[in-house]
C-alpha cells in the first residue's frame, strides 16, 4: 500500500472506540429515560385516580437492588455496534463472519450493558396493616426514608400500591 494510501486506512482500534463510545452514550441517555419506581413518583396515567388507602405500621425494611430493564434496546444498540465495529476486521468473506460475529457479541454486551446502567437499589418494606395483614412491598426510596414502627400509608390502585409517609 502506497503510503499516501496508508495515511487513510481507517485504524481498527479507533474504528472499536467510537463503536463502544456510541454504545455507552445509547445506553447512559436510555438510563435516563427508565421510569422510576418511587413511592413518590406518579405517572401521569395515575394521576387524578381514586386510590385505596389502608394505614399500618413498618414492621422491617430491606435493602435489595431491582433488576434492570430488558427493553431490547441495548441488545439493538449493541449488535448493530458490534456488526459495524467486526466488520473492519478480515477481508473479503472474513470480513462477513467478523460482522456476524461482532453483531452476536455486540448484542449479548448491550443487552448486559443496558440492564446494569437501569439497575437501582429499592427497599423491601414489610408493614402490618391495621387491619393485622402483613404485606410487603418493593419500591425506590431513600434507605433512611422508613424505618420500623414509623407510621405509613400504603396506597393501592390497579394492583400497584406504594408506601408513603
């Protein structure tokens, strides 16, 4: 290859880092855009609906950590990345089996990537109703939020409840 050629040769290892950057930035705005899962978050198709109330009080509270989402997105962003970034690699007909490789490889990582980045830690909060019922409920709060023997409310609509203060 002429070395004026040469100078511009696409360079594989640039070629990686820009697909793996545009992964990242793919999966980081999708984190952005998951629903939260507080109990003091609405949605707007909660909004103005009537709710169920029943009082109680926390009898334990739980750190557990809630899985991530598994839209397909990352698996997209990924193959497609991966497609792209394997076929640099090998020529001719090689170049084909790396794209395909790269593009299986590249979803599976997405697919890793996208539940890690919305994975979020919630709490496990068990309270006795007044009523005597125990129940428990997972849902994103501050761990310091409740605590055994606080007095809450559970509210319940469409079989979601969520505890508040």
């Amino acid at each position: 290859m002429p070395a004026s050629n040469a100078l511009l040769a696409p360079c594989p290892g640039k070629t990686h880092m820009k697909a793996i950057s545009l992964l990242l930035v793919c999966l980081a705005v999708l984190a952005g855009c998951a629903s939260s899962k507080s109990g003091d978050v609405y949605t707007r198709d909660q909004a103005r609906r009537e709710q169920t109330i029943r009082m109680g009080v926390v009898e334990s509270v739980r750190e557990v950590l809630m899985e991530g989402t598994k839209s397909g997105v990352g698996t997209i962003a990924g193959g497609a990345i991966g497609g792209i970034a394997g076929s640099t690699l090998g020529g001719g007909k090689g170049s084909a089996v790396t794209a395909v490789i790269g593009a299986v490889v590249g979803g599976l990582a997405g697919a890793a990537v996208e539940e890690g980045v919305t994975r979020k830690q919630a709490l496990e909060i068990t309270v006795k109703l007044d009523s005597g019922q125990m129940l428990a409920i997972v849902q994103e709060a501050d761990p310091a939020e409740f605590r055994t023997g606080d007095r809450v409310r559970i509210l319940s609509n469409y079989g979601e409840s969520r505890v508040t203060r």
